[in-house]
C-alpha cells in the first residue's frame, strides 16, 4: 500500500514509511512475545494505530521512530499477553503455541526476498522453534518480555526497564528467572532439517495408517498435546507414550497434531 505525500512523485507517505520499514521487525518481535501470528498481526496493528493518531508535528518529533514503535508494540504486547493468560486459564483442555508459518507464508517478507536480510534472519532463526515457545508460556509476562528483548533483540536491560516500567536491576533479574526456566525444561536443540524430516515421515505413516511405522517415529516417553483452539474436536488431556500417541493419530479423522 502506498500513500501520496501530496507532491504528485508518489512516494510513500513519511509516516507510512516509518511503519513499512519497520514492520517485519515489530511483526517478529510480537509474534516471540504473544506465540500467536494473528495476535502478533492485531498488536503491530494496534501500534500502527497509535502513530497514525499522532499530528505529523508530533510524529516528526520523535528522534528515533523505530524505537518508539518498538516500544509501543512491547507495551501492548504486554497488555496483551496479561488477558490472554486468563483467557487460556478458562479454556477447556491444553493450550499450545501457533506455530510459525512456512517461510514462503511469512506475511512480513516478500517472495523471493534476499534471505541474507537481518530481519530474515531473525524470524527463521531457531528462536522460534515450537519447543522454545512452550517454555515461553510457563514464563510470567514480564519474564518473557525481558528475555526475548534483551537475548533476541539485544536490548539493554536499561531499555527493556524503560519499556516493561522496571528498573534495569528488576529486567535483569526477570531475564535470568526466565532462562533457567529455559534450562530446566531441557529443550534439545533439534537441527530444523532433522524435525522437518521426522514430520514427514509422521505425515506419510499417518496417511497410510501404518501404527507400527508411527511407533518406531515417537520416543516411548513421548506426549502429545492437542489444541482444537475451541473450534474443533481434540484430546482434552495429554496423551502419554508413543504407542498411546501412533493409535490416537491413526484413529483421528482430524489428522495428525501439527
């Protein structure tokens, strides 16, 4: 989409360049934050809306429009993230991460974009892995702030306290309770390649309803976690072992969990 200034060039408007610039950016960082693409999209947008609602005197004002984004984003991301914990503490059964669309969905960045961009980079990075996401959720919001600010973004500590309304001691603090959170649930750092491999193998042994293949796929500890997101049918509880698991999946006429 693109604004004209007024003097007929058709350059984008000044304002709607700041947001177009910095888009991809705040689309990543919100969507660390909240573990949902559309609640990353309704956050950025929300964002949007509060420079849009500034004079151009007031937007010209601001010394570095990137970070005052940046800034409003994590606010609302905060707001955000408080009544979607209540919200998943009256849902009824387990409530799991939205994994991130292929790259070629990411709405963010265009096809065929150079993938040697640092915005790119960061959104394919192993920072969004659906294992580091379910651990995000077992942080407070204020953990998850801190950490994804300071350790993904590579914000001061004294940047997220102005950002969080903490001091840069209290940001610091909550950075280092959420990475032994991260320690303690032991997540494997699985090559991306190696899980996409063993999800396509889980595809092919699904469709042909092969449980034995299915078996042999799953660690015998395993557990599985559906999520109907309220609108479909899904298992209420976690479902312990990988035989358990391979006759679930072959039994459901919804398909594998993604």
């Amino acid at each position: 989409m693109t604004t004209s200034n007024g003097s007929g060039d058709g350059q984008p408007e000044p304002g709607l360049s700041v947001i177009m610039n910095e888009r991809r950016q705040l689309i990543n960082l919100a969507y660390r934050l909240l573990g949902s693409l559309t609640e990353a999209e309704d956050a950025v947008q929300e964002t949007s809306a509060r420079w849009y609602a500034m004079s151009r005197q007031q937007q010209e004002a601001i010394e570095n429009p990137g970070a005052w984004l940046t800034t409003v984003a994590s606010r609302v991301c905060l707001d955000l993230l408080g009544s979607a914990r209540a919200r998943r503490e009256r849902y009824v059964g387990e409530w799991i991460p939205e994994p991130l669309p292929d790259r070629t969905e990411w709405i963010s960045g265009p096809p065929g974009g150079d993938p040697a961009d640092p915005a790119d980079r960061v959104t394919l990075d192993e920072s969004v892995s659906m294992a580091f996401l379910v651990v995000l959720e077992s942080m407070t919001p204020a953990e998850r702030v801190a950490l994804i600010l300071h350790d993904v973004f590579g914000y001061s500590f004294a940047e997220v306290g102005e950002i969080a309304g903490r001091t840069p001691l209290a940001c610091r603090q909550l950075a280092s309770s959420a990475r032994r959170r991260i320690r303690a649930s032991g997540t494997p750092a699985t090559p991306a390649a190696q899980r996409a491999g063993v999800v396509r193998d889980f595809k092919r042994a699904w469709e042909a309803r092969d449980i034995d293949a299915l078996v042999g796929l799953l660690d015998p500890d395993a557990t599985l976690t559906a999520d109907g997101g309220g609108l479909v049918s899904a298992a209420l509880r976690p479902i312990e072992g990988g035989e358990q698991i391979a006759h679930y999946a072959s039994t459901s006429p919804l398909g594998y969990p993604a």
